[in-house]
C-alpha cells in the first residue's frame, strides 16, 4: 500500500512538473508573438502553432488546468463558422477556402492562445513590454527609412497632382504607410492608457514611446490615421485628462508648423477631393451594391478583387486590382454577408465596450496608505498592499489603453480595411483576448 502510494504521488508530481512546462511554453510563445507579429509574422504563427501545442498537452496532462469561457467567445465562434460557410458560394470555392484557412485559424488560434493563458498582472505586464520593444524597432525602422530616403514612385500612395512635394512615406515593417499608420495608433493609445499606470521610470519610457510613435505616424502622412488619433486623444483629453489634450494640441501644432507638407495633406481632407478620396467613394458605392446582391453570405471569404470588376465603374477596366473595399465594415458585409458581419461587430463592439467597463477607480498611492496605514504592522505589509496597488493601476490603465486603441481601428476601418493585412488582424485577436484577460484579472483582484 505504501509503495502504491508514493508511486502515485511521483506520478502527479510528474504531471504538475510536466504541466508546469507546457505553461511556461504557452508563456513564452505569447511574448514571442506579441513581439513577431509587427516585424515577422511568419515567425509569430510558427510560435503560435507551438504555443497551441503546448496547450493541447497541458489539457492533457494538468487536471488543474481547463479552458475558461471568455466574453465574446459565441461571436467569434459565429464568424469563423459563416466565414467558412461563405466559401460555399464564392465563385472560386477553392481559392476562398485556401484563403480561409490560412488565415481565420490563425486569427481564432491567437484569440484562444492568449486568452487562455494570461491569468495574471504579471503575465500581461511581460506581454506588453515585449509589445513596446517590438514597436520601438518597428517605430526606430521608420525613422530610418525617413531619414535615408526611400524611393516611393512605383507605389501608388500618392495622388502626384494632388500633392507634387510629397515625396516618400515610411511603411517600415508594414508594407504600407497607412498599416503602419493604423498600428502606431494603437501602439499611441496603448501608451496613454498606461501612462499613470506605472512607476516613475516605466512612465517616462511609456512618454518617449507615444512621442515617437506620433512622430512616425506623421512620417506616414497617413491623412486618416492622424486625423483619429488626435481625435480619439483630444477626446478622452477633454473627458479624463486635459494633460493629454494640451498635449495633443502642442505635438499636433508643433508638427504642422515643422512640416508644411503634412500640413497640406491634412487640411485637403477638408478643402479638396483627390484620386484616392474618389476612389474611396467609388469603391464603397460598389461594395454597397454587392451587399444588396449577396446579402446572407456574401460574395466569399477573400473574394473581393474577383468580384470587384462585376460591379466597377470608376476604374472602367484599367489594369489595377482591387484587393479590398477600403472600409473595414463594408468588406466584412460584401465577403460573408451581412449576419457574418454583424457577428465580427458583435466581437469587436464587444470587446471595446468591456474594455471601458473597468473604470479607474483605485485612488492614490497616498490615500491608500494614509487609509489603511494602521493596518499594516510591518514593512513588508507595505511592501505587499504597495505590489497589489500597483497591479491594480497597471490593469486598469492597460485597459483604458486597450479601449483607446479598439476606439482608433473602428475609426479607422470606416476609411480603410486595416484589417486585410495578415498582421494587422493577428494583432487585433490578441487585444481582444488581451482585454478578456484583462477583465477575468481584474474580477478576482476585486473578491481578493
């Protein structure tokens, strides 16, 4: 009986040991892809892949560990499975389930992967800081490519008529201007939502970030972009911190008056209609009439540059394709239809509204300890109120941030398709698992 016993007892130490492996694996392939994804994406779906594998053999082995039901895990379930009904009636059946599959996996994957692993503060404070040195290099890249030159006139972002001075935009690691423009919004918004969340040190650092990341996104000269940063800063400014508003009006005034180029370029947003504007308008007014054609399921998963011609009549056969509707909204309705986009809608809204139901509601460090200071009877009760005060602020600053940013892509995506780019959704998975995470830490810090 004895020996029955300590065998068993290896046995489960085995297992914890094993499973404590696979958590750690799990762990480091999240950091490892919220680092990749901007600057290899290959790379970030190969950890992915393994980090799911570590996942599968911890479900396996580690009876304490078991997957956990997120918010919006019912519409995100609701779009892979329209998506994929989708390809049934795309007129290419095989390229649009090649399509799919290379890509909804990985997105649903990311959401699982991240969601299912960040259970702690600590856990979400090593993936943003791996976040932030990934956008430093990409931000650090795009200054590079401002500063050498980098030659743009065999790529059409430019309307040469409109805008004859403009002569190079950076994209960095992003193959083009307005993704990156996208991503350093998110990466601005992220930064303000943390910045009275951290220590001393951390703040600063978080304040040189967002300075830089604003200046890349000038060099973009992403028009759209600019334009919804400074309004989605000037308006929790106004709402939670007028530091940020001054701020955004001297940064904003300041880069106006250095650049007159990006001066133009913005102010035609509301004075002249160039070549991209009006194909932005000729494109949805197309895509509107392939919603009203496909209404249930769409035209097909990735089916939109083959449709497209059937329903041209700006570009009138011109050898140029057109690869998305450049409106985030209007392209989820035409390729799955539109119950396929109100469940993608249902998981972004969603998202975005839990984000901003964790409101900052833990006061100053000082009115803590001058409250709860006869409490404490040593150092090292400090020391540990001090660590839980600090994992608070963190949780809700990152999920302000992660509000602000969800804010900037739905802004965004009315003007362009963001989310096309491979990269680019990756990246919105992970901050929708990221702010479940964040939501599920935040409950049990408030019954601890």
């Amino acid at each position: 009986m004895a020996a029955d016993y300590f065998q068993e007892r290896r046995r489960i130490l085995r297992q914890r040991r094993r499973g404590a492996r696979m958590a750690r694996v799990m762990m480091y392939a999240v950091i490892a892809e919220a680092f990749l994804i901007p600057l290899a994406p290959l790379a970030a779906m190969v950890v992915l892949l393994i980090g799911c594998g570590a996942m599968l053999l911890r479900l396996r082995i580690d009876r304490s560990f078991h997957l956990r039901r997120l918010p919006y895990d019912a519409p995100a379930l609701l779009f892979v499975v329209i998506g994929l009904l989708s390809v049934a009636v795309a007129p290419d059946k095989a390229f649009s389930f090649y399509n799919f599959y290379h890509l909804v996996p990985i997105y649903a994957l990311t959401y699982l992967l991240v969601g299912q692993t960040l259970r702690t503060a600590h856990e979400l404070r090593r993936v943003v800081l791996a976040m932030a040195v990934s956008a430093a290099l990409v931000i650090l890249y795009g200054f590079y490519q401002f500063i050498f030159g980098i030659d743009i006139s065999a790529m059409k972002w430019v309307d040469g008529e409109s805008f004859p001075e403009l002569s190079k935009r950076v994209f960095s690691t992003w193959e083009n201007p307005n993704i990156l423009a996208g991503y350093l919004d998110i990466v601005a918004c992220i930064a303000v939502g943390l910045l009275t969340a951290l220590t001393r040190t951390w703040r600063i650092l978080a304040l040189i970030l967002l300075i830089v990341a604003l200046a890349c996104l000038g060099m973009t000269y992403a028009r759209g972009a600019c334009l919804v940063i400074a309004v989605v800063l000037a308006g929790y400014g106004a709402l939670r911190d007028w530091r940020v508003l001054l701020g955004i009006v001297v940064v904003g005034a300041g880069a106006l008056l250095v650049d007159p180029v990006l001066a133009d370029r913005l102010l035609s947003v509301f004075t002249r209609v160039d070549t991209s504007s009006e194909m932005r308008l000729a494109f949805w007014e197309s895509t509107i009439a392939m919603v009203m054609d496909h209404p249930f399921l769409g035209i097909g998963w990735g089916m939109y540059f083959m449709v497209y011609p059937e329903y041209d009549f700006y570009l009138q056969g011109a050898p140029v394709q057109i690869v998305h509707a450049h409106n985030m909204y209007l392209n989820y309705a035409a390729e799955i239809g539109v119950p396929g986009a109100l469940s993608f809608l249902w998981f972004f809204f969603g998202s975005l509204v839990l984000a901003f139901r964790l409101p900052q509601k833990t006061p100053p460090w000082e009115a803590v300890l001058a409250a709860h200071e006869h409490e404490w009877k040593t150092v090292a009760d400090v020391r540990a109120a001090l660590a839980r005060w600090r994992r608070r602020r963190f949780v809700e600053g990152l999920s302000l941030g992660l509000g602000l940013a969800f804010i900037s892509v739905a802004l965004n995506g009315i003007t362009d398709h963001l989310l096309f780019n491979i990269p680019s959704s990756m990246l919105l998975w992970m901050l929708a698992a990221m702010t479940a995470a964040v939501h599920a830490i935040a409950g049990e810090m408030k019954e601890g």
